[in-house]
C-alpha cells in the first residue's frame, strides 16, 4: 500500500515530503524491528535512541521529536503518535471480514428483523424478535436471543451469548465467549438456613455505542431495572458485572475484575485487573485504581486509589506477615514507654 | 394480573382488604420508582420514609411496618418481605420459556433417553446414554456429555458445557457458558524439570437439587472420587472449583472465587466476590468470607473471617507499604528503647 | 486387566512377583479406599501408615518404603510413585474417545487441510485455510478459524475458539470454553477524555508442543508481534494472558491467574491461583509465587515469593488494618522517644 493511502485513516491531514506519498508501505513494526516497507512510531521520548538505528520506511512522531528522526526515514509529524498509529493499525488488520451473508447454517427466527450488509456466521441462532442493524456481524456459534436489538457496525465474535431483550449500541465489539444478560445473583434466604429462593432478574443490559468487551466476560441482567454500560466504554477479558452496574462514559476495566450489584463507576474511570469493587457504592468521575485493588467504599474525589502489599521473597513476606500480627502488642508497648517517659 | 392471583406464588395465603383482590398489578418496583399497577416491597426500615411518597398499589411489609402504610397502598403482611418478593417475582418473569420441542437442529444420540416435555433448542449436542428427565430446557448450544444425568426441571441456558459422567439433580439452573466436568489440574512433574504429566481426572462432578451456578464457570471433575456440590448451593459467575472440592449444603460462593483442590466447604457458609481458597482445608459449617479474602487454613468455628487492605488514595498507600516494609526495624527501634528505660 | 498390561504405560519396566503379573486390576484407589482389584500408590510417607490396612492388590512404591508393604499386596517398586500413578492412571481413562470422524453436522471450510485420522465433532467450524494434522480431536461446537493451524493429537474440548491464525503445536489439550486469540486489550487514549481508538490486533499466539490449557481461560493475540505459550506449560482453568505474554517452558499457572500484556515468564516457574502480574516485566527462571500474589516487579534471581494477608476472624482483621493505617503515628512516636532518651 502507498504510504498516501494509509495516511488516509488519520482524522487530519498531514504533509508529506515530496516522493513520499507513493512508498510502498507493508506493515506496522516497533522502532527496534522495523523494516524497509515498514512503519513505526515513537511515542515516548524513552525509545527516542531507537529512532537512530531504526530500519522503518516511515516513522510517526511529534513535532519536537522531527530533529531526530534520520534522514532516510519519512518523518511524519503528528500531534499523538500513539493515537495515530491506533488509527492507521487497522490499515493492516488481519481479522477476517464477515461475508455479508447469512450462512446456511444459521437459524433465524421468522420474526426478527435483520438489516441488509449483515452477516450471520455457520450455526448462529437469532432468536424470536431480534432486530439487527446494517453492517453487523454475528459470529459462528453465537446466541442472539429474544427481543435482543444490535446496532450497526457492531461485531460479535464466535460464541457469544446475547440473552433475551440485551441492547447493544452501535459499532461495538464483544469477543468470543461472553455472556451479556445472565441472571443476575440475587436470592432471598430461606427460613433457617433451608436454602436460597431466587428472584426474577427481569432487568435487561443496555450497552451504548462505541463500547468493546472482551472475552469470557460475564455482565448480568438487572434485577428490576436495567445493568447499563455507557458509550466508548472498553472492558479486558473475564470482567464480572454483577446486576444493576452501571459504568460510566469512557471508562476503562482491565481484565479479571469484579464489580458487586448496584455499584456506580463514574465516567472516565479506570482499574487494573483484577480489582474488586463491593456492591452498592459510587466511584467519583475520574477515579483510577491499580490492580488488585480491594475498593470497599465509594469515592467522592477523582485521583489515584491503591491497596494490597506487592510480592516479595517469601522468607521476608511471611516475617512481615508476623511482625503485622504483632502491631497491637507493639502499640502497647510503645504506649507503655510513653507513659514511663512521662 | 389480579393482585390475588400474584399472592397465588407465596406458600402461605394472606389477608386482603376487601376489593383488594382485584386490583391489577403490572409489575414489581423499587419504592422509589413504583407507579400504580407496581407492587412493591419494604425489607429494611432504611426505606421506610420511601413509603409516604410511594405510588405503587400494593407493598409488601412486615406487621410492624403496616402502620407506616399510606392508606391509598394495600398493605401486604408478610413475615419476610425480601422473600415474599422473591416468590412473587417469578411471576412477572421475562425469560422466554422453552418450546418443549427437541429443535430439528439438535444432535441428540439414538441412546440418550430423553423424558417426556424436555425441550432442546437448536444445535444442542446430547452425546450417548445421556439421561435428561422431564420438563428440563437445554438450551441452544448446550453440549450434554457421553452417560451425563440431569434432574427434572433443570434448565441449562445457552451455551453450557456438561461432560462426561456429570450428574446434575432436579430443579438447577446453570446459566451459559458454564463448563461442568473438565480435568481437574492433575500433573507429576517429569523428573528434571522437563515437564508434566498429566493424571487423568477419573472423578465426576455430582450436584446436588435446587443448585443454581451462575456464568462462565468451571467445575472440574475429580481426579479419582467426585467434586460434590450439595443441594440448594448457589454460585455466582466465573468461580473455579478445583477437581475433588466440596460445597456444603446451602452455601452460597459470590463471582469470580476460586477453590483449590480437594479443599471442603461446609454448609450454610458464604465467601464474597474474589475470595480464594487454597486446596485441601476444610472450611466449618457457617463460616462467611468477605471479599477478596485469602483463605489460606480451614476453619474449626464458625463466624465471619477477613483479609486484604482496602483501597486508599495512592499517596497515603505507598506511605504504608513503605512502614509496613520497616516495621522489622521499629520492632528492633522498640526493644531497645525498652532496655534503655529498664 | 492384568497388572502386567497396565504396567506397560510405564516408561521403564519393572519387576514383577511371580503370579503378580496376571492379577486383574480394576481402577486406581487411594490406599484408604481402595478394594481387591485397585491398584494405589504411595506418595509420601505421611500416608504410610495407611498401608497397614490397606485393601488394594499392588502399590505403588519406592524401595525405601518396600519393607512397609503388607505381605498380600504386591509391591511395585518405582523411583516416583507419583509420576508412575500418572502415567498409568491413562490405563483407566473414561473420557470418550474422538470417533475419528468427521461429523455431518461439521462445517468444513473446503481450502482447509484435514490430516488423516481427526475426528470433528458435531457442529464444529472449521474456516478457511486452517491446517489440522493427524489424529487432532475437535469437540462439538468447537470454532477453529482462519488460517488456523493444530498440531498432530492435539484435543479439543467442545466449545473452544481458536481465532484466526493461532497457532497449536502438537499434543496439547485445550479444555471447553477457552477463547484463543482474542484481541489484546490495546487503546489509545482519544483527545479530552472523548473515549478510546482500538488499536488492530495482528499478532498470533504461538503454542508449543505438550501444552495443557484449562477451561474458560483467554489468551489474546499480540498486537504486532506474538503472544508465545512454550513446550510443556500447564494452564489451569479461567486464566487470563494479555497480548504478548511470553511463558516459558514448563511453567505451571494455577486458576485465575491473570498476567497483564508484554511480561515474559521464565522457564519451570509457577504460580498459585489468583496471583496478578503487572505488565512488561520479566519473571525468571524456577521463580514460584504463592497464590493471589500481586507481583509488581520483575524478579532476577530463583526462589519463592508471597504477598497478602492471610484470613482471620473479621474482628481481629478489623483492628489490624486499623493499627496498620495508624503506622504513620507510631513511627512518629518512636522518633520522639528516642528523642527524649537522648
């Protein structure tokens, strides 16, 4: 491909050098690997040093970076080169394309509604009064269920789960493996610890646009109303939402973390994987947490929430673990000193 | 619906007012959001200033909340709100029902036996002498292993994996992407690290009756005896139990805990979101976890039992690692500003 | 069968009573449970005294603990009783074998390349341009994609998706549910927090040969180089790799283990389950992590590493963490007791 033609993916133009439209450009590379025909990006002045030995055809930087770009590589100036590689990646994506058609092999129930360009892979099976729209794509083995609606562009992988009456917005992507709509956990206890009688989960999940879920997640019905999550946001694999969650405009959850029932996370928020987040509490616009983080309160101000002790040699861990159990004892006798002091 | 015919799902019959009977109900509601036709519930007396501006025609209350009751709402007596509520929610319940029809796109093997009013959806998979009773719903894609048993009434969603040997009793639900009977984690190490090699998982999973598992988990089978889940157990999403765990009757796991091998949990206990449990401890009957707890020894008592550092702001967090790690010295600091003063 | 016969799974060969060769053994048994026509092993001499009134036919065990051995049982004298249990413990394998077929209900794409003797079961797709070699195992429902390639004897649970261009070598097993080559979670930040543009995934994952991966787990394909999975790891159910992990040879990973995008692990590692590893950090050789351990850091040397609090009765917790986040102020008065004795 023409270097001109995969700039064409940037939301605004850039300049070229003369000659350098028409180079022929094969793939992305990081600075380190880059080959002739290749393009790369620097996107932190830490791997500027790269730049000097880099082999790439084309390079994307900012501004004051373009003095140390070698002169044989095409200098591309841009304001975020790591957002304009983000757009320019997709020039060279490999995933197939669906086939805009319905397969043979899928079953499609007489009264749901299926918008043109949308392909149904082998074995999908779309339940009574689905409505998808133009451009979707349905992945082999996938469930749409009843009433489910799809927006456009939107792409399931193979094997996920939409169950009944799900919404999902526009150009979103949900991988392999997840399950929109589960019953979400509630139950009320029997009298004298006979059992659990479950509760209806008649909520459904309302997905905005622009939102991508990874693999294996889990995102439960609401009980009574609905589970929302809200536009651009972005969710790593096996991410447990339980009913009533909503998240926020933009956030952003990294993989294996929990949310409990009933928790808000404001817009704009983050969490490293793993986190945990109890139910029944809000999280302020803004907040960000590291991973493994155990949030059992909501927060009021946007900033940078931790917890946990980080690994370390297990002879000296488990000396720490003892010395913490110890802390009361050390607390009285820091008191006792005082007092004799006086 | 008639209000009265909604009470028809409680087990014990209540009192209404006269004229009461009829009145049409349309839905359940939160107190805060009812209008008429909801019927609502008061489990706690938090709510109960909700109850003066209520709309709904009728709520669910305990004799001692009846007199907060404004006159225009029919009072329901219940001893239990909360599981009064769950009953009668069922009856609003939107999950479509299943056809009690075997699809003409399911596999199902010339030596499964398969009851009367099963229904299977399309391209389930019902491998040879499988054993499914009446009135259960096998969902689309489900795959039902060689010799697996399910209970009467038992529904599977979309999606669930069940192999074989697996025997599940009556009145279960587990919800898609489950996979019950995979290899538990069984290897000897080859001698000089060359590798592993594998034990083969001889074990079933046995469930119990009225065992409800929630999305995208796994069960491994045994290695040589049963992993055992007893009656009225209920799990959440995306738990690992490990091959040869057993769950106590009753007991309740939250999303995403993990349960190592051969470890024994009692009955009537509960573990919050992400707890986790090391293999071969036995936990007591009525012990309760909260999350992310680190269970590491079994139990002899009964009781709620903790562990982790909950979330704080960064700054404050790294101040407190960084004590953590020198509390060796201020132990030392301690003792010989003891000895100075002796 | 007879003993002789089942020993044959033996690497080496071993001697044998006379008459012991033609006993017919019916099952493995642990010695506490097992009954004439079991075979067990001795592990550990904590389970020695277990012998005394054990009812098996033969044990398993070293020539150290052959004088323990009662008269009626015939002792088999091997260096690893443990490994020799696995190797046999094959002998008794009651998983279904693959029918070496392909099933009518399968859709195979026509370019694809199908080696002799694999069996596909029903409703598996298998697309364009994939290459599975001989005596493969495909379960029902199993997606293998685009240009996908699956090494000789390697098995398939039901209900695995293999997307495009992955990579399995040979004589793996990969258990039901497990997605691989998910996209890995790469987005680049949009201007003013409007949201994220998704960076294309183009890298593989990369499996080794003798690899073992659980159920439920994902593991995404690298952004533009390769996710890599070495010969002989294991893999426990609901793990989570990220874009281009490395693991090396031999590592053993337990359930729910999540490790974040970029990190290499070294060879003959392992880690407990729920343990969390930051990204783009390097972990090496024979390191070994207790579960839920939160590693932040690379390690360089060998050895065992822990973090977390283990579990205790929610009061004591409770006043722990309130001791622990009043460090601060312990540490201040130390410093001014040792102030005023100066």
């Amino acid at each position: 491909v023409h270097l001109k033609q995969v700039l064409q993916a940037l939301p605004t133009s850039v300049s070229l050098p003369s000659g350098a439209e028409s180079i022929e450009i094969e793939a992305f590379a990081p600075l380190d690997q880059a080959k002739a025909g290749s393009i790369s990006f620097l996107a932190s002045a830490k791997y500027r040093r790269q730049l000097e030995s880099c082999q790439a055809s084309a390079v994307l930087l900012t501004e004051k970076e373009r003095e140390n770009c070698p002169e044989q590589i095409v200098a591309i100036v841009v304001d975020d080169p790591y957002l304009a590689y983000a757009y320019l990646s997709h020039q060279f994506d490999k995933t197939p394309k669906g086939s805009q058609n319905i397969h043979p092999m899928a079953v499609v129930h007489p009264t749901a509604t299926i918008a043109d360009q949308v392909s149904i892979d082998a074995y999908a099976v779309i339940e009574a009064n689905a409505d998808i729209a133009e451009h979707a794509h349905i992945g082999a083995h996938c469930v749409v269920g009843e009433a489910v609606s799809i927006g456009a562009h939107t792409r399931l992988q193979p094997n996920v789960s939409l169950l009944h009456r799900v919404v999902v917005g526009a150009h979103c992507l949900i991988q392999s493996g997840t399950v929109i709509g589960s019953n979400g956990f509630g139950y009320a206890p029997l009298p004298n610890g006979a059992g659990w009688q479950s509760i209806a989960q008649n909520g459904r999940v309302v997905i905005g646009d622009h939102v991508e879920i990874g693999a294996n997640c889990t995102i439960d019905r609401g009980a009574i109303e609905d589970t929302i999550i809200n536009d651009q946001v972005i969710i790593d694999n096996l991410v447990h939402l339980a009913h009533n969650v909503v998240i926020g405009r933009a956030s952003a959850l990294a993989g294996q973390i929990g949310i409990a029932g009933s928790t808000t996370i404001g817009a704009n928020c983050s969490a490293g994987g793993q986190s945990g987040f109890t139910g029944h509490i809000n999280i302020a616009d803004n907040s960000h947490f590291t991973g493994q983080a155990m949030v059992t309160k909501g927060t009021t101000e946007a900033g940078l929430y931790s917890s946990g002790l980080p690994a370390q040699p297990s002879g000296v861990w488990r000396k720490m673990v003892a010395r913490i159990r110890k802390l009361d004892t050390l607390f009285e006798r820091v008191d006792a000193l005082e007092k004799q002091i006086k």
